[in-house]
C-alpha cells in the first residue's frame, strides 16, 4: 500500500467531517459541555426541590384518642406538621392533599402500662414523596419512643438488654473505599465508553460510505489511480480518528460532570479517587483502542451496505444493540472476567474494563481478551474489505451476499 495515498484520503475525510459543522457539535463540543451542563441543572434543582419538600407543611389528621399519647407530642413537636384532632376514614384521605392520617388505639396508654401494644396505624399516599418522606420522619420518632420503652421494661424485669438480642451480627467489609469505587465504576463506565466510541464513529461511517454514495461522490473515488484497499485503510482511520475523539471527550465531560455534582452536593471529591495501577492503565488504553477499531469497522462494513442516509440510519439501532445487550449482562451476578467470558465479544471488553477498575484483573485473562479482541476487529475489518471490493455494493445495486463472501 502506498501510505501517501492513505493519508490523503484520511485528511480528505477529516477534512470533510471539520466542515459540517453539525458533526462538530455533536461529537466534540456538545459531549463537553453537555455533560457539565446538565448535572449542574439537574443538581440545582434537586437542590431547589429538597428545600421546598422541607420548607412544605403537610396536615396530618389524629384521631382525639390520641391526645394524651406520645404519638400527639411528636406531631405537634415536629416542624412542618400542621396537627388537627379529629376522626377520619381512609376515603376522606383521598381526596385532601399532603395529608397524613394516623390512628392510635383507645387503650394506648394502658397497653404501654400493662406491658402490652398498642396499634399505630398511618395513612399516606406512598406516591407522594413528601408525604412518604414525612411518614418516615414520624416512624422513626417512633422507633425511638418504642426503643425506650423497651428499655424501661428490660430494666423494670431485671433483664438486660441483651437478654432479647442473644446475637450480636456484625458485617466487616473487606474491600476498601476504592475498591468498591472500583467495582461501581467498572459496572457502568465501560457500557458507556462503549456507547461514546459507537456513536463516534457509526455517524461519520454513514456520511464517508452511505453519505458518499447519496451524493455520487464514492464511485468517483474508486476512479481515481487509488487501490482499494488505500481507500478503504484512510476511510478507516478517519471513522477510527473520530470514535476515539469522540470517546475522549464524552469521558472527560463527564468526569467533570460527576465530580462537579459532587461538589455541589457538599461531597468531598477526594472519595472520587479510583486505584488503577500503571499496568492497568496499559490495559485500559489498549482496550479502548482496540474497541474503537472493532466498532469503527464494524459501522463501516455494515452501513456500506446502505444506499442512502435513510437506509444507513435504520442500521444504527440494530447495532447497537450488538454493543448495549453484551454490556448489560456485566450487570448480573457473579459476572467475572475469566478464560471463558473473555472470548465472547463486546462482553469480553466491559468485564475486562471492570476487572481493570476493581483491581483484580490477572494477566492471562486479559491477554486472552486483547487476542480474541483483536481477532474480532481483524475479521471486522476483513468484512469491511469484501464489501468495498463488491462492485455492487459501490454502485449501490442489488447485494448478492452469497458472491459478497465467495469473494
């Protein structure tokens, strides 16, 4: 191949992809303020809501049995309740708004006395976050008075408190603070560099193949003292170039997006932190690499198919697809790297980033994933070539698939 005539067709190609000005903004500037943007938003007014939930008073309906309780004391106590004593039925609790109904039994306090219990029952709209949030605020005054009354029998008995807790369980953690960091990341992070390289590199593959051929721009291409496989090598790079920008700069927009969410909430950033070891960083830049050239050929083997813009497009979900169900699976239990996940694509790449993140990634498994890696990228690209080299694909004919591969 002559290297001269590869690197004109992949500046002719990025040079064309510089000059729509909507691929710009859709795979560089966008990603990079999109992200920050919309945490921010989302985060004030997270912010904004939580205050108005706080600051919103909620009617709560308690019947005149329970005066004289401890459930009276809290209601009336508890900011943001606006307390009234009066029977009520489940019905009429319908239809009032952020209201909050709780029934006491008559013979409460003789029930506490007698050692006995008494039955509390509350009524809200479990739908109603406010309602639900206040519910939980009086439930756990609740839990307190009950915890203290439990005490005061213990003690009247004679008994001490671990008399009616003969267990005591504790849960230690063996992983640390950046481990499970790690293991949170890992289980998302890599779905979504997936997802950035796709998107990076399906839409320029549409407009260089698809794109091309609406316009009568590809044929004239072939024309030219050009080989096939120089054009299809600086059409590649281009798709490649573009896949791994627009990777890039999805993945620190939305670094910075999380960590300015987390300043905003009042986190400390530091926790933010991961553990990745210089091998590790190795590993992770050759899998994205060599993801990037999986799926920049595989958009541009299987979009070439396409006749026009239309067509190509109704590709795109399809493939996807092919990278979001692989990516989802990592989600499930007991999903691990091993000698035999790492053979199956897609998947292979998002457990292997995961083990990468967590720290407990071995070498021979993630050798056996970068071969089979670049064994799936080297058959994408070897499709990728059949299919340019089809004059019908070129002139944009009727496929015959089965000539496609006896070639």
């Amino acid at each position: 191949m002559r290297f001269s005539i590869i690197k004109t067709i992949f500046q002719k190609e990025l040079k064309e992809v510089l000059r729509d000005r909507r691929m710009i903004y859709l795979i560089i500037l966008l990603p990079f303020f999109l992200y920050p943007a919309l945490f921010y938003l989302i985060g004030k007014v997270g912010q904004n809501q939580q205050k108005q939930m706080s600051e919103e008073s909620v009617q709560v309906l308690l019947n005149p049995d329970a005066e004289q309780t401890a459930v009276y004391e809290i209601v009336k106590n508890t900011a943001g309740f606006d307390l009234s004593l009066r029977n009520f039925d489940q019905s009429e609790l319908d239809v009032l708004k952020n209201t909050i109904g709780i029934q006491v039994t008559a013979d409460y306090n003789q029930q506490i006395a007698q050692n006995g219990t008494a039955q509390i029952e509350i009524f809200a709209n479990q739908s109603n976050d406010l309602l639900k949030k206040r519910q939980n605020l009086i439930i756990q005054q609740l839990e307190t008075i009950n915890q203290q009354i439990l005490l005061q029998r213990l003690d009247s008995a004679g008994l001490e408190q671990s008399f009616i807790q003969p267990l005591n369980i504790k849960k230690t953690d063996l992983a640390s603070t950046k481990v499970r960091l790690g293991k949170a990341i890992g289980s998302y992070l890599p779905m979504m560099l997936l997802l950035f390289i796709f998107m990076g590199a399906i839409y320029i593959a549409i407009d260089i193949t698809a794109g091309e051929k609406e316009r009568r721009t590809l044929q004239t291409l072939f024309t030219t003292p050009s080989r096939v496989g120089e054009i299809i090598a600086g059409k590649f790079l281009a798709v490649l170039a573009v896949a791994l920008t627009s990777a890039f700069m999805n993945l620190s927009s939305l670094v910075v997006a999380i960590l300015l969410q987390a300043k905003l909430m009042g986190g400390n950033i530091s926790k933010f932190a991961i553990d990745v070891s210089p091998t590790g960083w190795v590993w992770l830049i050759l899998l994205i690499v060599l993801s990037a050239i999986l799926l920049a050929a595989m958009s541009l083997a299987v979009v070439l198919l396409a006749n026009s813009y239309k067509e190509a497009q109704s590709y795109v979900s399809p493939l996807m697809m092919l990278v979001l169900i692989p990516a989802i699976l990592v989600q499930m239990p007991g999903m691990e790297l091993n000698m035999t996940t790492a053979c199956i694509p897609i998947l292979n790449i998002c457990l292997a980033m995961g083990a990468i993140f967590k720290g407990t990634f071995s070498i021979g498994a993630m050798a056996l994933t970068v071969v089979f890696l670049a064994v799936y990228s080297a058959i994408a690209l070897y499709f990728a070539s059949l299919v340019f080299r089809n004059e019908n694909v070129i002139t944009g004919e009727k496929v015959n698939f089965k000539q496609l591969f006896a070639n």
